[in-house]
C-alpha cells in the first residue's frame, strides 16, 4: 500500500515536471496586466444608483489566461511563453470595475460576488479579444463588448450596447502587440462605462 502510495506521488511530481515539456511549454510564462480607464467625457453624469458588474461570458476560446491570435478567419491560436495574468474574463471584469470607480461619479461597483445592493447590473459578452495576422506584418487586435445594463430588483433590460475597436501594433514584438491589446481594450472600456452612466437616465 505504501509502496503504491509513493508511486502516485512520483507520479504526480512527473506530471507537474512534464508541463513544461509539451508544445508550447519551456520556460514559465511571462505574465500581462492591462490598465483601467482613468480619462472621461467632462460631462459624464454623477449618478446616486450603486452598480453590479458581472464577469463577462465568453466563448471557451477566450475563457484562458491565454493570449489569442488568429491568423486566418476560422482559427485561433495562443502566444507561447505568455498569459494575462487572470483569464480574460475575469481581467476585464476587474477592469470594469476599476474603471467605473475611477469616473468619481458614482455611489459604488462592485463583483457580483460581493453583497453590494445593486440598483443596476452590468452583463456583458466577451466576443472579441484577439491579435489577428493578416500577412507578414504587425497583426491587429480586434476586442469586441456587448453590453446589457439590466434595473434591478425587476430584472427588466433598459439598454444595450455594443463597442469594438481594432488597434494595429506598431511591431510584431509581443510588448507592442500587448500594448494595442491596452489601447484597444481602454477604448472599449470608456464607451462601456460612458454608456452605463447615461443610460439610465436616456431610458426614462
């Protein structure tokens, strides 16, 4: 028993060694943040409402701390030796947040893990979060956000909103491409919480 208990363990030890060794694997990943908005229209609204963002749903492709590319229109692949630093959904959920905190212009946001009373929430799809190849140049990252802003307690929609935006880098270098995926992703970001502060107020 003993002696089968240790082998498993070797096992185990053997399988978490040979990670590295498969396709794409060698030395550890060098990890990706992307930065919240901070910058807004002057005449964003300051709203008394408190707001509940939830994590983006998205496809399985995109569900990863993996950074996608495509190079032709039916297939997606990843960078090797680098990830974001949480899987994509849940990054750009985090950055939703931050980003609607740093308007100042309104009472609280929040995960929907927490216990906050929300007034709204916030859903949103992740379809697009990708560094397309079209050629032998610098790709362009394409990100695309769905959004519903949904009254609560009724839990009836009263907007919806949609915002892409492609960014080419500057250079096939990955920190160029990470820094189109930021800008890209910002730009997306502004018009999603722009959009969230007025449009309760326009659906009245």
């Amino acid at each position: 028993m003993i002696a089968r208990i240790f082998a498993s363990m070797i096992g185990l030890v053997l399988l978490g060694g040979c990670v590295d060794l498969l396709p794409g694997g060698g030395p550890a990943a060098k990890l990706y943040n992307l930065t919240p908005k901070s910058t807004y229209s002057d005449n964003l609204p300051t709203v008394n409402w408190q707001l509940v963002v939830e994590m983006p749903i998205s496809a399985e492709t995109l569900n990863t701390p993996r950074i996608a590319l495509s190079r032709a229109p039916l297939t997606l692949d990843y960078y090797g030796g680098a990830r974001w630093s949480e899987r994509a959904p849940v990054m750009v959920q985090t950055l939703l947040v931050e980003s609607f905190e740093n308007t100042g212009r309104i009472v609280a946001v929040a995960r929907k893990s927490t216990d906050l009373r929300a007034d709204y929430v916030l859903k949103t799809d992740l379809r697009e979060f990708q560094a397309e190849y079209s050629g032998e140049g610098p790709p362009i990252v394409f990100v695309r956000l769905n959004a519903k802003l949904i009254k609560m307690p009724q839990r009836t929609i009263i907007a919806s909103f949609r915002s892409e935006r492609r960014v080419q880098a500057v250079s096939i270098k990955l920190i160029d491409v990470i820094h189109s995926f930021d800008q890209a992703l910002g730009k997306v970001i502004k018009d999603v919480v722009e959009w969230a502060l007025m449009a309760p107020q326009t659906a009245s």
